[in-house]
C-alpha cells in the first residue's frame, strides 16, 4: 500500500507539534514521562530566578524550578521538582543563591540531619543569600574608584605631553636657572664685601666685647645707681607732692587777687597808681623840692649858719 505525500506531511506535521509542545512543556520545568516529586519554597525576592533552573546539592541537579507563582502578600510561591529517587529530609533549607557574575540565581539544598523526609508537595525551608555580584559590588565600587583616578592621572600625564604646556615648563626651569645663577652672583658679592670689610667688622666686634666687658665689669656700680635711683623715685612718690602743689596754686591765688584789688585802685599801692590827684600832689611836691635844692646850692647861707671859732650866729 502506497502512502500519499500528503499523508506523509500530514504525520510529519504532527509529530512536530507533539515534538514542540514537550519541548516547550520540558522548557517549563514539566517532564510529560516522569513522575517528580514537588516541593514548594517561598521567597521575598527571586531577582535572576526563572523557570527551568536547576536545584543543586553542593553543585551537582537533582531537579529544576518548574512553576513561580506571585503572592497577594508580594512573595513568590516557587514549585521545585525534584527526581523520586533523591530523599530530602524534611528540615532542608532551599537556598536562593547566585550562581556567576552575570547575575543567574539556582536553588541549592543544603540537606538537613532529620530522619524525616519530606513528602510531595511539602513546604521547604527558604533563604536568600547574595549572588557574586552582590558580593563583588564593594570590589567593583573600588575598582570603579581606581579607574576614575588613573583616568584623571591619565589625563594630566596627556596635559603634561602637551606640547604648549612643556613650553610653558622649559620656561620655567630657564627662570629657575636664572635665578640660580643671580643667587649665585649676589653670594659672590656678599662673600667679597664680607672678605673686604673683615677688618671693620673683627674691630665692630672687638668694640662690641669690650663694652660687654665694662658692663660686666661696672654691673655692680650700675647695680648701685639703680639701686639710688629706685630709691629717689621711692622719696619722691613718698613725698607730699599734692600738698606743696594746693599751697603754690594757693599762693598763685592769693597773688592774682592782690593783683587785681591793685589794677582795681584799691589799697595804698592801687590808689598810688590809678589816682590822678595823689600823682599830681606827688609831681608838685617833687617840683618844690627841685626847686628847693637848687636854691640851696644857690644860696647856701641863708639856710645853713657855722662859725669856725665859734662866731654868733643869726
């Protein structure tokens, strides 16, 4: 019996369906032809988790994630299915741990010591640990930090090679040396001067030690004259300075007023040189007696009478 072509395509196109949905389904996490154990696992966080991924112990699969389901709370329910012929205690912790630097995560088991083991569709312990790249953030942060420094050395090492900039420090290093070499005159003129005037300086400093010298020698003389000096400015501050000052100011007071009571005309001296009339009586009398004495030299008989032998007088 002859087969058609179309048949042939026909039973070809269903095989590959049948083919592609196992296929996908086995993708799932679902095995069509073996029976597996289930166990579930609930997880605040399934970052990197997907279906299909493996469930270690210590490295080598036992099984795979087959289902996630999210929860009202925010959890994730993840069902595991684990090959019947592995024995899982029942206090197993299932493990969500980042297996490479990329981030992917697995379930690993770490067995329990219970002799107890866990039933299909029990519940498993879960935790959560960090991935590599979790762990190696710190590292990488550093090694960010490293790469922005040798990027900022980098770009002053491409300024230093700029070729405006080595201009800039050839100039530099040209001043430099010219003020090296203007150091180095000027040190040469000092030490010439120095040698020059070597002999005025030894006799500055000959004059110098021998003043020392009479001070160290006359220290107890000025010790004395310190001393007497101390002591008068002590009989001074202890003398009764502010006395003798009211008693002048007194005095000076005392002056000004009799000054005053002459300028005023009072008294004999003020009268004496503010009135007129005694003035006058005092130049009349002063003309009489002018006049009187050149009238005895005139006629000095008619006022003085003497005899040598004793003649009598009129």
């Amino acid at each position: 019996m002859k087969i058609s072509n179309e048949t042939k395509i026909g039973a070809l196109t269903v095989v590959s369906v049948a083919i592609l949905m196992l296929g996908y389904s086995f993708l799932k996490g679902n095995d069509v032809f073996t029976s597996e154990n289930r166990f579930y696992a609930t997880y605040a966080r399934v970052d990197g988790l997907s279906v299909s991924k493996p469930v270690l112990v210590n490295g080598f699969p036992i099984g795979r994630v087959s289902h996630m389901t999210l929860l009202g709370d925010g959890r994730t329910l993840v069902e595991l299915k684990i090959e019947p012929k592995y024995d899982i205690p029942k206090n197993t912790l299932a493990k969500l741990e980042g297996t490479d630097l990329l981030g992917s995560k697995a379930i690993i088991f770490e067995l329990g010591d219970s002799k107890v083991m866990a039933e299909d569709k029990d519940t498993l312990r879960s935790d959560v640990k960090g991935g590599l790249a979790e762990t190696l953030q710190p590292v990488q942060k550093k090694a960010e930090l490293i790469i922005s420094k040798m990027d900022s050395i980098l770009s002053s090492v491409n300024n230093i090679m700029n070729p405006r900039f080595q201009k800039n420090v050839d100039r530099s290093f040209n001043s430099i040396a010219n003020t090296l070499q203007s150091l180095e005159g000027t040190s040469k003129k000092v030490d010439n001067l120095v040698g020059v005037q070597s002999v005025h300086i030894n006799n500055i400093l000959a004059n110098v030690e021998s003043i020392s010298g009479n001070l160290k020698a006359n220290g107890a003389y000025l010790t004395k004259t310190m001393a007497n000096f101390n002591k008068v400015s002590d009989d001074i501050a202890a003398s009764n300075i502010k006395q003798t000052l009211d008693n002048t100011n007194k005095a000076i007071a005392e002056l000004q007023s009799a000054i005053a009571k002459v300028n005023n005309g009072q008294g004999s001296l003020g009268k004496l040189l503010t009135d007129d009339e005694m003035y006058n009586h005092l130049r009349d009398a002063s003309a009489d007696l002018d006049k009187l004495l050149i009238d005895l030299k005139a006629n000095p008989k008619r006022y003085v009478h003497f005899s040598v032998f004793g003649g009598k007088g009129k």
